[in-house]
C-alpha cells in the first residue's frame, strides 16, 4: 500500500514544461492512476474482509466460562466488578462505534470493521497460516480406519475449543495487565495454563501416535490392494492347469476379490480425505500451541515485572489520573485541530468555487470574442463580394478602386492592431491563470505537507490514542477529495488553453485569410494597372493612326490646290 500511494504521489507532482506537455502527461498517466486506485480499493477490500471473518469467529467461538471467570476473580482482586464490566462495555461500545471513514467509503454499511490497524498483524498471520496449511494438504497421503477417525475429530475439536478460550484468557488478562488490576491471581492462571499446555503437548503426541498407526493401516490396506491382482493371477495359472476340475470356483472367487478391492479403494479414499481434514486441524492446534507458549512466557514475564510493582502501583494511581487528563487534553487539541482542518478545507472549497467562477467568465468572455471574430469574418466576407463587384467596374471606377485599397490597408492596419491587443490580452490572461494554477500547485503542496504532519503527528500518538485514528483518518478521504476537485480543475485549465489555442488558431486564420486577400486585392489593382496601360498604348496606337490618316488626308487635299 505504501508503495502504491508513493508511485500514485510520483505521478501526481511529476511537472511538464508546458501547458499541452501537461496535459499530454495527465492523459498518459490517468489509467496508472485508476489502476493503483483501484488496486488500493482492492487491498482495504481484502483486509477488510478478512478483518471481519476473524472478528466474527472470534466472536463465535468466545466461551461463557470467561464471564464467570471474571466474576470468581472479582473475590480476589483489589478493584469491584461492576468497575471492570462498566469499563469493558465502553471499550467495547468505543471499539464498535470508531470505525474508519475509509472502510464506508469502500466497503458501504455493510460489515463491521473496527481497529483495523491493531488486526491487521493477525489477519496476515491467519492468511500465511491457512496458505501454510493449504501447501501442507498436498504432501499429505496418510489414512486411517473410521472409528480412530472419528476419535481423531472430536479430539481435535475439543483441542481447538480450549484453544480459543486459552487464547481468549489470555487477552483478559493482557487486558487487566493494562487496567492495574486482578495482577495476584495471574500468576495462578499462567500456572494453571503452563499445565494445560504440558497436557495438550501430550494429547497431541498421542494424536501423532495415532497418525502412525493410521499410516501403517494405509500401508497394510495398499497391501491389501496389490494382493488381489497376484491372487488373480495364481488363480489364472491354477485354472489353466487343472481346467477339469471346474472353472466356476474361480470366476466366483475373482468376482469376490474384485469386489473386496473396490470396497478397499472406496474406503482408502475416504479415509484419506478425513485423515487430511484431521490433519490440518491438528497442525493448526500445533500452531495455537506455540503461539499459547509464546504468549504464555511473555505473559509470565509480565506477570512477574507487575507483581514486583504491586507496591508502587497504589501510589501511581494519581499519576495515572493525571495521565489520564492529560490524555483527554489532547483528544480535545486534536479534536479542535480536526475542526480547524474541516475549516481550512470549507476555505479551499470556497477558493476552488471562486477559481470555477472565474474560469466560467473567461469562457464565457471568450465565447463573446470568438462571435465578435465571426462577425468581423462575415464582414469581411461581404466586402470581399463588393469588391468582386467593384473589380468588374474597374473601366469605370478605377480611381474609386484605389481609394477603396487605401481604405481597406487603412482597417486592415488596425485590425492587425486590434488582433495584436486581443492577442496580448489573452497572453497575459494566460500568465495569470499559469499563475492562479501555480498558487494552486504551492497551496496544494502546502496541504501535502500539513497532512504528513498530521499523519507523524498520528503516529507518534497512536499508541496513546489508538481509539482516535479512525476519525483522523477521515481527512485521507477529505484530501482525496480535493485531490479529485483539482484534477478536474486542472481538466478545465487543459481544456481553457486548447480553446486558447484554437482561439490563436482561429486568429492566425484570419491573418492568413487577410493576407491572401490582400494579395488578391494587390493582384486586382496590378491587372487594372495593366488595362489601363493597355488602354493608354491602345488610345495613343489610335492617336498616332489618327494623326497619319489626318496628315495623309491633308496632304492628298493640299495636292489639288497645288495642281489648280
């Protein structure tokens, strides 16, 4: 798990040069992300679960004859019942009620999780365990006869009944050696407990006895099996030698030792699969065993260090109060430390709510300039008709055409110097929101740490407020959270700067569109240029023609004058 969450952390602050670079990174990585999500969810899952099958057996197989322990020690002890009853019933209300914000998150209102931390070990234990048992089956091919069997299981039964309540007093009295109290009478139990261990170790020698002699049965019965197949045989060779004396003995008899051997292999079979049942309950009685030693020595280590601090132990108890106080201080610092998180994050709510605000303007902003550019697109397309017109006019309305090209150099200078302003405003709206999302990435780191902080702070306090860790754990779902807002903030940052971009796109399309109508407009007025021309050699081509005919015609009338 710890390894999950650095690798999704990893993932999370890995930065890009840019904005797109970002963005590409985040689509990249957003199925890494839903994969370690998910194999968390699995992980709290599976705990869980196994969490709440070891409560549930242990709270099935709780016996009765602890209560009236309890109350048979009450005679001895230096403290009332009623005390140690009222103390019980509010640990175990406080136990129940203090279940983790995470296991509702992912586990619902089913279940009954609590204290997942302190169980966790066991539940890992049990899990090795059962894997252990599992692997140990296989290797197993021992049998035995029914009636030892059934001996077998019921012992075993009875062995794993004084297990669970061996190990059920066993944590009473782990739980009086916390609570100051009933410390003479433990010295008794853990004899009277080293005792039932010396007869369990013997009853359990008896067992592996008794597994011997079933494996020896199963050999005997093996035996037994490949019998048959040589009696068979003899009797094949007998009844081919003697075929007078009559086949009918023979058939009947095979017919009858088949029919032993089937029942043979029938009851082997299941006597194999009993004698495996058995024997993984037995190996897991031999496993409580040493895990009662275990407990027993560190239980007598402990019994003999609080019995030689009985004496102080009167004296401490105004220490323990104001421990006790102390404690209470603390819950109450940090239930105030838990308030002013609430409140810290209600204000990154609020901030994150003002950040949508303004992001829903500049959209809304840039949705009114991209109809302003649509309209000033339309415009320029009707001028480009009219100049289609005007260009068909150009032997009528040449000078008017010039002034018309001055005019539009004229708007398209300052729409060029109107795309360059747009185009700096959204620049620099681009550098503020780069800005506002760096504010956003240092507050968030901001938060990162504080929670790190808060979870040494929980740590370091776990042992001495193990009741409070499911109510500081809430605030990993609380930043999750904000976790979950800021990317989707950071979708809408993405998604902002592509419209951004196909805004500049956008611009640099009409600039292209302007410049090639320029360059039509420039092609026009050099073909009107070049008619013009045209028209000027055609009128002095004209001219000229004029001017010779005219000469020719004065002098064709001067030679007659001059005749006459």
């Amino acid at each position: 798990m710890d390894q999950s969450v650095k690798q999704m952390l990893k993932l999370i602050e890995d930065d890009g040069d840019s904005f797109a670079k970002k963005a590409e990174m985040y689509y990249q990585k957003r199925p890494e992300l839903i994969a370690h999500v998910e194999e968390l969810y699995r992980m709290y899952r599976s705990l869980a679960e196994r969490y709440d099958h070891v409560t549930g057996e242990l709270r099935k197989s709780m016996p009765s004859d602890l209560q009236m322990q309890g109350s048979g020690i009450s005679d001895v002890g230096f403290e009332p019942p009623s005390t140690l009853s009222s103390t019980d019933q509010g640990l175990t209300r406080r136990k129940s009620g203090s279940r983790a914000a995470g296991f509702e998150y992912f586990l619902g209102t089913g279940g009954s999780s609590s204290d997942l931390c302190d169980k966790g070990e066991e539940s890992s234990t049990l899990d090795s365990e059962s894997e252990s048992d599992n692997s140990s089956v296989n290797n197993y091919s021992g049998q035995s006869t029914n009636g030892d069997d059934q001996g077998l299981r019921k012992k075993v039964s009875e062995l794993e009944a004084e297990l669970r309540d061996l190990k059920q007093r066993l944590r009473v009295q782990q739980e009086e050696h916390v609570d100051g109290s009933f410390r003479v009478t433990k010295i008794g139990n853990s004899e009277g407990l080293f005792a039932r261990l010396a007869g369990y170790e013997d009853e359990l020698s008896a067992v592996n006895a008794k597994f011997q002699l079933a494996n020896e049965e199963i050999a005997r019965l093996r035996n037994l099996l490949t019998e048959p197949d040589g009696m068979q045989e003899g009797v094949e060779i007998k009844g081919a030698g003697t075929e007078t004396e009559g086949t009918g003995g023979a058939e009947s008899q095979l017919v009858r030792l088949e029919g032993d051997a089937s029942d043979q292999e029938d009851k082997i079979r299941v006597l194999e699969k009993e004698l495996i049942i058995t024997r993984e309950k037995v190996h897991d009685s031999e496993k409580e065993l040493a895990c009662l030693k275990h407990e027993l020595e560190t239980t007598t280590s402990l019994a003999q260090h609080l019995h030689d601090q009985l004496g102080s132990a009167k004296k401490d108890a105004s220490m323990w109060k104001s421990k006790l106080d102390k404690e209470k201080r603390e819950t109450s610092k940090l239930h105030d430390r838990i308030v002013r998180y609430k409140a810290n994050l209600s204000e990154r709510d609020q901030e994150i709510r003002a950040l949508k605000e303004t992001i829903y303007n500049a959209n809304k902003s840039l949705s009114e300039e991209n109809l302003h550019l649509q309209a000033q697109m339309t415009k320029l397309i009707k001028e480009h008709a009219y100049l289609e017109d005007n260009l068909k006019e150009w032997d009528l309305r040449c000078q008017s055409a010039e002034e018309e090209l001055k005019r539009l150099k004229a708007g398209k200078a300052e729409m060029e110097v109107l795309f360059r302003a747009e185009v700096e405003q959204l620049k620099a709206r681009i550098s503020e929101r780069e800005d506002c999302m760096e504010e956003l990435n240092r507050s968030v780191e901001v938060l990162t740490l504080e929670y790190n902080k808060v979870m040494m702070e929980m740590a370091e306090g776990n042992v001495k407020i193990s009741k409070l860790t499911a109510d500081i754990s809430s605030k990993d779902d609380q930043i999750e959270q904000m976790s979950k807002h800021l990317h989707e903030l950071h979708i809408e940052h993405v998604e902002l700067i592509a419209e951004t971009e196909r805004a500049h796109s956008g611009v640099t399309a009409l600039k292209q569109e302007l410049e090639r109508k320029e360059v039509v407009i420039m092609q026009r007025a050099e073909e009107k240029r070049e008619v013009i021309r045209q028209l000027c050699f055609s009128l002095e081509h004209y001219r000229n023609g004029y001017h010779q005919l005219r000469q020719a015609f004065v002098g064709q009338k001067r030679l007659p004058v001059i005749a006459s």
